[in-house]
C-alpha cells in the first residue's frame, strides 16, 4: 500500500492535524474506507509504527485513514473540541473529497484501540448512517456510563464531564437509540483476559446482551499492550471486509 502523511486544517477542532492514509496498489476505485483510531498514549503514527498494518491491509482493496485523536476520547468533550463531530462529519467528508470512495454507508467501517476502541463505538453509533461496522479492541467501553469520582479519574471529567451517564457519551445510550431505530451497524468487541478494562468490557457485553444488540465478543489470552492488538486486528480486518463486500487476495 502507498501511505500518505497529510497534515491539515481542522475546522471543527480550530488547529492543525494530521493523519495517516494507506491507498491500495490494486483494485479499482472507488475504495471502501476504514478509519482506524489509536490510543490514549498514542498519536495518529502508532500503528504504522507498532504493527503491520500496511501487509495487513494490502490484503483489501480499501483505504486505511489513521487520524489523530489526541486525548479526547473521539467524543463532543465537555467545554472542549468536538473530537466526535471532527471524525464523524469533517474527517469523513474531507476524505470522500480528498480519494476515490465509495460513499455510501456500506463503504465505510470504523474502529480502533483502547482510547480509541470507545471511540469507534462513540463514532459508529452516534453517525450509524455512515458506517456500516465498527470493531474495538481493548476498549475504555464504559468511561462515558459511569460517574467520576474527583481526583481519580485523571482528566476524564474535563472530557466526559462529572456524571456522563445517559449522555452523549455514554456507550449504552447510544447502543440503546441503535435499537430502537434499527441500524445499528455490525458489532465487533474483542479483549485479552489480562488487560485491565477486561471487566468494563463485559459489562458492556452484557449491557448489549440485556438490550438485545447483535454483536460478536471475543476474550482472548492477552493484555493491554502492542502484542496483543497486533496479533488481532487482522481479524478485525476481515470482519470489516466481510461487511463492506470485500474478498481478501493474495499479497
């Protein structure tokens, strides 16, 4: 895959970003888009840098974008940048404009890790009419269905607010109004026994099973670390070719 560093100015966030993009070799356009979104500690290079991405990938015909989510959640923060808006309208609009993309709901797809894990979900499903799945490996599912307790919880108030239950953040409402209006895109949660959000992870398993969300959840060996989700996105990649009708070929 060809990769692209693009370095641009965000409307909605009022500064320079910059991302990521793998552009297929082969294949005929217009390309399905991914979005693939990193972690807490990360910027818009780890994956590039951590995993093997690219040989991955170049498995699709599909275009890869890998933004960059700085410690916003990839949520309308509290007082704060729309990190949520940013991604969900002016990052996807902004690539249909940019690359050759199919731009119907089942051309994209949407995920990531940790941080980012919330944050496919915290996209996919507020904007389930531009995705069509959305995976999470490891994620920090239920930061936005719990209230914070003061000196704690680090800076997540400032991101989440002080109770973000039953607010735009909060993971379970969302998956709830997917519901009631029927197109919730395609689910897939995946987690290592030994990271420690294992337990918010079932809890959001079970909140989806209570409300009778289709879903696929996967526990594996593992922990919160580069060893585990490199070992595991290339399943995540094959659920969302399966999804977006893609047919993986030899590389």
């Amino acid at each position: 895959m060809h990769v692209c560093n693009i370095h641009w100015k965000s409307a909605v966030l009022g500064k320079k970003t910059a991302m990521n993009v793998l552009l297929p070799e082969t294949g005929e356009p217009p390309f399905p888009v991914f979005y693939l979104l990193h972690g807490r500690s990360d910027d818009y290079s780890a994956w590039l840098v951590n995993t093997r991405i690219e040989s991955y990938a170049g498995r699709y015909p599909m275009i890869v974008v890998m933004p960059d989510g700085y410690l916003g959640f990839y949520t309308d923060i509290e007082g704060g940048p729309a990190y949520g808006r940013h991604i969900g309208e002016e990052l996807v609009d902004l690539i249909d404009r940019t690359f050759p993309t199919r731009t119907e709901r089942a051309g994209r797809a949407i995920g990531g890790l940790s941080m980012g894990g919330y944050g496919a979900l915290r996209v996919g499903l507020a904007y389930r009419r531009r995705f069509c799945s959305v995976h999470s490996h490891s994620g920090a599912l239920m930061h936005g269905s719990r209230e914070m307790v003061a000196g704690r919880e680090h800076d997540y108030p400032q991101v989440f607010g002080d109770d973000p239950r039953g607010t735009r953040h909060d993971l379970r409402r969302l998956a709830e109004e997917a519901v009631k209006t029927g197109d919730a895109p395609a689910l897939r949660i995946d987690c290592g026994v030994d990271d420690f959000l294992i337990e918010d992870n079932r809890a959001y398993r079970d909140a989806l099973r209570k409300i009778g969300l289709p879903h696929t959840y996967e526990e594996n060996d593992g922990a919160h670390n580069w060893d585990y989700w490199e070992r595991h996105i290339p399943a995540a990649l094959a659920f969302h070719a399966r999804n977006l009708g893609l047919e993986e070929r030899a590389v």
